[in-house]
C-alpha cells in the first residue's frame, strides 16, 4: 500500500462517514487526477430513491462534470468497498485505469471477489485493480452501520 493509496482512501472514508450520518450504506468514493480530487461521492440510494445512486456512480458523474469529458484515462478511483457489477461497468466505459478500495463484497463484487469485469479480456477496456487498502476500516464502518440498523429493528419489533 503506498502513502498515496492510503492518503485517498482515508478520503473516501471521510465520504463514507457522511453516508453512515446520513443513514445511508456508509460507501464512499473519490476519484482523483494527478494529485488533484475531480470527483467524490457517497453512497445516497435511500435518500434519492435511485438504485443507481452508488458512491461510484456519483463520483463518476462529478469527474466527468469537471473535467468536461466521460473519458477519465488519467484518473483513480478510490472506493471502501469493493464495486458492483454495475459500478464495475462504469468504470470500464469511462476508460479510468485504475481503482483502489478497501474491503471485498462477498456478496455483489463485480471486480474480484464474484467477478472480474474490470480485468476481462473480452471487453474493450481493462485496468488495474488494487484491493485491502484500508480494508479493515471500511469493513468496520460497514459493519458497525449494520449492527446499528439491526439494533433498531430489534427495538422496534
């Protein structure tokens, strides 16, 4: 794990704390050009009702926006949690060369864990795929947000 790595990845912690005090899948993500962030977001699904509001998608949008281009060839993206199958999709078509998150998704990974759609020959675009940097801390910020969610159920019930 490089300073850099662990230096943009306590950035998308930051995005998946507000998340977390949001009520939201505490998942953040920053997308990064050179040493300059050009995108970040946190996961607002429940807030916009939007399926397709992941960190990812949000932080992918907001780059495009302010580099004026979908194509991102000269940016990383850093995420806590392993993307999805749709997430991992944007990322092949925005051409991006690289993301770097923290911990595996057992259940919905696109990138490594259940797939490996960033890394697939048979797309037109692949690239490089850094995993478990600060994985603990996300996974932790993942499981506490859950155990708290099922503490309330429990009380409601």
């Amino acid at each position: 794990m490089s300073l850099t790595d662990e230096y943009w990845m306590r950035q998308a912690l930051q995005q998946a704390q507000i998340a977390f005090d949001a009520g939201e899948a505490p998942i953040g993500c920053v997308i990064v050009k050179g040493n300059q962030m050009v995108g970040s977001g946190y996961n607002l699904r429940e807030s916009n009702n939007d399926p397709t509001a992941h960190a990812e998608i949000i932080a992918l949008r907001a780059a495009g926006e302010t580099l004026g281009t979908w194509k991102l060839t000269d940016c990383t993206m850093y995420v806590t949690l392993e993307p999805c199958t749709m997430c991992a999709g944007a990322l092949v078509n925005s051409r991006i060369p690289k993301v770097v998150y923290g911990c595996d998704d057992p259940r919905a990974g696109g990138v490594r864990t259940l797939y490996a759609i960033c890394e697939d020959p048979r797309l037109n675009h692949r690239l490089e795929v850094v995993r478990g940097v600060l994985g603990q801390e996300s996974s932790a910020l993942l499981k506490s947000f859950f155990k708290q969610l099922r503490e309330k159920k429990n009380a409601s019930d």
